[in-house]
C-alpha cells in the first residue's frame, strides 16, 4: 500500500487556528518554545546578555544590528517555527518557502506598466507597540501573554534586525496593510507581489489614485515608502534583481559581469587545477542564468551548452592532472617499510 507523504511543516492552517490564537496562558506559550515558564521569564529579564550589537553594510547601507544568540535565539527559532505554519496570501513570495526572486518576477510578465515602491525602514519602524497590538487584537492573547511575547521578540523597542524570527512576524503584523493593498490592487484588475519590503505592481495601465491609495494605506500604519517608479514594459523593468521585457525574464547585468570576468579568468588560468576551479565557477553562474531565463528559451539553451562543454573539459583537466600525479611505487614503499615497524 502506498504511504501518504509526510505534510510540509510550514502553511499548515489559517491565523485563527494558530496555537497562538486560542488564548494561550504564559505556561503554554513557555511549553511551545520549548522552556518552563520560570526559564522563559528568566530568559526575557536578561535578554541583552543574549543580545550582539553591531553595524554592517548591507545593500550598500550600513546597517545596525541587534540580533540574538545562545538560547534567545533558539526561542526565536522556536516561534518563527511556529508562525511559519500559518498560511500566507498569494501575494507574499519573501518570506516564503518554495518562491523565489523568479517567481516574484515571472507574475508580472507581459505586462505594460509597472510601479515599485518600498517600505522604508520597514524593520526598524515596526515597534514593539506594532507588535503587541497585533497579539492582542489579531489572536486575542491575553495582555500578560503578549506582552511577554512581546518583549521576547523585540530589541531596543522594536523588532530585532537580524533574527530569523523577524521577517515572518512582520508579514503578519503588517498584514491588514498588505490585505487592504492587495483588495486595491485587486479591484483595479492589476497584478502585485511582495518581496519583504518591496512592493510591485503591474497591469495594462495603472492609474495614479492606486499609488496614491497604497501610499494612504501604509501611512495610515504608521510606515512610510520611497523609491516610487512607474516604468513601462517597452524596455527591461528589474523587479527583485530579475529583468522583465514583455513575456521573457532576463538575468541581471551583475550576473552577466560575474561570468564574463570568470570567463577571462579561465582563460588566464595556467595549471589544470585553475581551469578546473574557473570552470566550477562558471558552471555555477550559467546554471543560475538558465533557471531564470528559461530552460527553453535560447539564452537558457545556449547557457546549457556551454555548461556542458566545460563539464567535459572538467573532467579532461581532472583527468590530466591524475595522471600527473606521483607513481604509485613511492607510496607502495612507504607501506612497506611501515609494516617493518615493530609496533
């Protein structure tokens, strides 16, 4: 007999069939994140020695950092795990199992107008008051749970920039926002996504109450946006780092320099274990080009090609440098004379 397979961990069951909408005490959320409710408690009052504080450049930005570790990170972990089980909208690709920056692309071809806007600081300006509402009147906690909830998930007054928790507990704080863009969106005919922060939207035409209504929702919960382009479908649109001409997606120009420099370094390469490590790193680059272009399309068919001509002249370098390598008499008297040894 044929056995089911096992169901997927994550989007099991709607919001309010969350374990954490069934008025949970503070035992039982402590039980779900895998701690006693003396340990959790313990674990909130001495939060910032669990806490690393620094700065990185991401994105061009410096970036300041509060993230957890050691065993606050676990409970993180722990909700996040949790959260993830809800079901998310259709719209939402990031934070999402199973979607891609393609995926989130590929929604939008054969379209003639495009708008993107971003959310800005979209972590930083979630506040633990963000949060705490969203317990409370979402999943109808009880005050004392979601406020331990509360200040478990947030650092400094805010959600933690750096841990695995937050960007999923965002998409749900955030939520009616996103809903009231998407029945915007919706009621226009036009098509949109989510990518973490950054909104797309595209159709026939796209008139300009839409940008005007989404800006007055997301003001309305207390964010702001910038970065708002209208761009048409005549020329390469970039929506998440994919480019977007008519009905055919094209793989970024910083893909393209990737491989056109490990192209030159192949062929600068002098020994055998140089073209082998060049020819890895282009198989890698054109491997991602032909998933995102298509594996029909004639940039993926080419990308194949290409692939399969290094991986022969791979394995022929792989090959010489074998052969190049000591007798094996030398190691053969090396085991000899190790069994001479008396012990």
């Amino acid at each position: 007999m044929r056995r089911n397979s096992k169901p997927p961990q994550y989007e099991r069951y709607d919001l309010e069939r969350s374990p954490f909408a069934q008025q949970p005490t503070q035992r039982d959320v402590a039980a779900l994140l895998g701690e006693t409710k003396a340990d959790l408690q313990r674990l909130i009052n001495y939060k910032d020695e669990f806490i690393v504080r620094r700065q990185e450049k991401i994105g061009g930005k410096v970036r300041d950092l509060a993230y957890p570790v050691s065993r606050l990170r676990g409970a993180h972990e722990r909700l996040k795990f949790h959260l993830n089980k809800v079901r998310q909208p259709n719209y939402l690709f990031s934070p999402r199992k199973k979607r891609s920056q393609r995926d989130n692309a590929e929604l939008h071809l054969d379209q003639d107008q495009y708008l993107t806007l971003d959310l800005k600081q979209f972590y930083p300006s979630t506040t633990e008051t963000m949060v705490y509402r969203w317990f409370v009147d979402e999943l109808g906690m009880y005050e004392d749970v979601a406020g331990l909830l509360t200040r478990l998930s947030t650092v400094d007054g805010i959600v933690s920039f750096g841990s695995p928790l937050t960007p999923v507990l965002c998409t749900l704080v955030h939520r009616p926002m996103f809903d009231n863009i998407s029945d915007i969106c919706d009621a226009r005919g036009l098509r949109h996504s989510l990518w973490v922060d950054d909104l797309t939207v595209s159709g026939k035409f796209i008139p300009g109450k839409v940008v005007t209504s989404i800006r007055e929702a997301v003001r309305e919960r207390g964010l702001r946006s910038h970065k708002i382009n209208y761009r048409s479908g005549n020329r390469p649109v970039i929506l998440t780092g994919i480019g977007v001409v008519g009905r055919n997606l094209l793989s970024p120009n910083s893909l393209n320099l990737r491989i056109k420099r490990y192209w030159k370094d192949l062929h600068e390469a002098e020994t055998n274990e140089e073209k082998v490590a060049c020819a890895q790193l282009l198989m890698s680059q054109l491997g991602t080009v032909r998933h995102i272009v298509g594996q029909k399309s004639d940039v993926g068919m080419r990308a194949a090609d290409q692939m399969n001509m290094l991986r022969q002249k791979r394995n022929k370098w792989l090959q010489e440098t074998s052969v190049s390598l000591p007798a094996p008499e030398e190691t053969e008297t090396a085991s000899a004379d190790t069994e001479n040894i008396p012990f």
